[in-house]
C-alpha cells in the first residue's frame, strides 16, 4: 500500500500477478470488474483465510540481500574501492530498512546516512515533496555532500523503487542527474561489463519506454543486444520480459522518470538493487580515475550529445480534463507539419495505434497496446511527446534532441545550444 512521492490521498494498493509484476489486461480489468460488484464495504468479509497469510520474516530479507549481491559485475572493484565516500538519503522513507544492508554486503564501508531525513515518517517533515527528481528535495544530501567531499549522493522515494543521484561533474561541482542519463549510465555499464567478459549472448535484450531516452537504442546496437521498447510504466517492461521469457536474455530495464529494474528476479523497478549498482559504477569509474559525469560524457562523443527536458501543464477540475483532452485533440486532428523549422517526418498516436509519414501519406500499425501519447518525430531528430497523466490533473510534454559531441572539451558550448533549442521548441509549440 503506498501514495510513493504523491499526496496521502493517492495511497493505493498495488497488486501484482503470479510472475511478481504488476497486472496487465486482461488481468487488471477483471480484478477490477470483481472490485466493482462490490455494493459496500460491509460486504467484504475480513475472517477467514488466515492460514493463506505468510509473514514475512527476516529470510525474506536475507534472500533479496543475496539476489541484489548477485547484481555485483566487477566485485573486485570494490574490494578496492571500498572506502568510496557514500552519501545515502531515504527522504523519511522504507529505503532506510535495506538501503545500508546492501551496500555493507557489497562491501562499501564509508557509507553516510543524511541524518535528518533517516527516520521513517509520512509527514515528510524537511520536504515539501518527497521526490528524488526535485532538487529541493535533494538539497540536504548534497549539502552533506559537499561538506564530506563524497564520491556520489544517491536518494530513494518514499517506497524506495526509484533513486536520483548526484555526483560532481566536468568542473568540480554537485549536480544531480535525470533519470535518462541514469539509465544510459547503467545500461552500458551492464552491457559493456557482458561484452569484456565475454558472457554476453546473442539474445540479450534491453527494454525501455517510448519517451525515455533514444541514446539506450545506440547504447544496445553497440553492444549487439536488442532493444524494446513499451509504453511508460514498468508493468509493460515486465509484461515484455514474460512474453520473451525462454527466448531472449533480459539484461535491465529502465525509463525517464528514475526507475531501474536491473536483472529479472524483481519484476518491479527497484531502487535498493539499483542504489547498489550504481555505487559500484563510481566506484568502478574512480578506479579509473574519473567521475560518473565524465563517463557521460565520454559516451555522449561516442553515441551523441542527447538532452531531454520535461513540462507539466496543470489544468485543475473538470473544465482542465476538458481543456487536456482538446488540446490532445487538436494535436490528433492537425498536428504540426514543423517544429522549431524542422519537418515533421513521423506522427506516432499510440491511442490509434498508428504512425504516419505526412510527407508521403504511408501508415504503420503500433504494435503496443492502446494509449493515449502522441510523438512527433521531426527531421534534425528531435522528438516530442505529449501524454496527459493517468494520476493528476496535467499533460506532460517530453522533449528528446540531440547534437554531435566531437569532444569532451566541448561539452559546457553544446550544452548551451542544447538548452537553446529546447526552449526555442517550447516556444515554437506555444506551451
């Protein structure tokens, strides 16, 4: 039972089916339709089936511990590394309970717990939103930080599945990174660890979600993996796991939004595995003499300078679900034909299940269940999504551009361009 970041309001129990993800149709609907023949609440009958329910003990715990240590690609690393200067902040959060656990099984030593956002507690006393995406939020751990000269500050929600980290970057100061360069940095640190190894497999594959990143694409041809992509929601990445499960290799898992699901014994996204992995990916970089950031940036000459940026529109009451769907409406009827001066080569209406060239008119079946998310792809590679929330009152408009990088010098002139561009799109869309 969890609200995760959101208000109180939003708790809500999760349920999972018999492969330990999340429902997905036909499933979620006929639970549901069960719910629905429910007339009151005194019709539910609480006695009986006691001997259905397990507690669970510190076994439990035990085994987790053990699947996450068995995450650990370059263990003797860390054997090295061991004093690598942690900053780790539960934000009043579940983290707290196995959070620490894992790293001392990992065998890192110098872990510091940020002191005034340990304890447990639902009222979230130092935040006004216990999000690991908001810097505010944030805000304590690096300070701490920066006060004990750390390696990495890592931060989980409140039902810890979702982590953001901070590290220094190319000049020396804190700043926390998205959740989309969090991904590109796992899914090649696992990917490129399997090639050197040699361990990795013809049918090894990664999954993200339509408005996460494209640089994972580059990052998986690279690396001879394929990779799928799913709706948002790590339910459809699970979905996907099951459905190629004894014929592909799932490797991780990821999107835009701070969420991993690294390897397939939790069928969830997970921020205690992922807490884990990524310490030992700083670790494994400062035994190279550089940062987390540089690695970024490193891969960001390889594969391409990517930048992402996201929006939220708030339209509140009825007449905002109005005035959300007629601007999804709009878009459907009479998209853009450019963007910023640059053609629209793709229209992607995931509710229609249908892409469309407009130059030429051709047309293409979606192969993903209906939803309502609208893409548009344009000529210099930019792609913009618009997809109202399923929880709250706004539409989010996800924004992906890219520029080549020739070298890391350059990185701080590119960036710049790349802010530009972003907000010259955003004008350019009225929003």
């Amino acid at each position: 039972c969890t609200a995760s970041h959101n208000p109180k309001e939003y708790n809500g129990y999760k349920a999972y089916w018999d492969d330990g993800a999340q429902l997905v149709p036909p499933h979620d609907t006929n639970v549901i339709a069960e719910v629905e023949k429910i007339a009151s609440v005194d019709d539910v009958k609480f006695t009986g089936g006691e001997k259905n329910i397990t507690i669970v003990g510190k076994e439990v715990d035990d085994a987790f511990i053990a699947m996450a240590k068995s995450l650990s690609v370059y263990p003797e690393v860390i054997s090295k590394q061991k004093d690598l200067k942690i900053v780790y902040t539960p934000i009043h959060g579940t983290g707290i309970k196995l959070v620490p656990g894992v790293l001392k099984a990992f065998g890192f030593e110098n872990v510091t717990i940020v002191s005034e956002q340990e304890q447990p507690d639902g009222n979230f006393p130092t935040v006004h939103y216990p999000n690991p995406e908001e810097k505010e939020t944030m805000s304590i751990g690096l300070n701490k930080a920066r006060e004990l000269d750390a390696d990495i500050l890592l931060g989980t929600d409140p039902d810890a599945d979702r982590v953001g980290i901070g590290v220094k970057d190319n000049h020396g100061e804190w700043v926390l990174m998205n959740g989309n360069q969090t991904a590109v940095l796992a899914f090649n640190y696992l990917l490129e660890a399997r090639k050197t190894k040699g361990i990795n497999q013809p049918n090894d594959m990664v999954i993200t979600t339509i408005v996460t990143t494209g640089m994972i694409d580059g990052l998986a041809k690279a690396n001879d993996v394929t990779c799928y992509r799913v709706l948002t929601g790590f339910k459809w990445i699970a979905e996907m796991i099951r459905k190629k499960e004894g014929k592909e290799n799932y490797i991780v898992g990821g999107e835009e939004s701070f969420g991993l699901m690294i390897g397939d014994k939790i069928r969830d996204k997970d921020a205690v595995s992922a807490v884990a992995l990524l310490c030992e990916m700083a670790a494994y970089e400062k035994e190279k003499g550089r940062t987390l950031f540089e690695k970024l940036i490193d891969l960001y000459v390889r594969f391409g300078f990517y930048k992402e940026d996201l929006i939220s529109i708030t339209k509140k009451g009825m007449d905002g679900q109005a005035q959300i769907a007629a601007m999804m409406e709009s878009y459907r009827s009479n998209p853009p034909k450019t963007i910023n001066g640059s053609a629209v080569t793709q229209v992607l209406d995931y509710d229609l299940q249908l892409g469309t060239d407009p130059a030429s008119g051709k047309t293409w079946k979606i192969d993903l269940p209906k939803s309502n998310v609208l893409q548009f792809v344009t000529e210099d590679g930019s792609i913009i999504s618009a997809r109202p929330s399923g929880t709250e009152p706004k539409i989010k408009f996800y924004f992906s551009i890219r520029e080549k990088l020739e070298k890391p010098e350059d990185f701080d002139r590119v960036n710049k361009e790349l802010d530009q561009k972003i907000k010259a799109i955003i004008a350019d869309m009225k929003l």
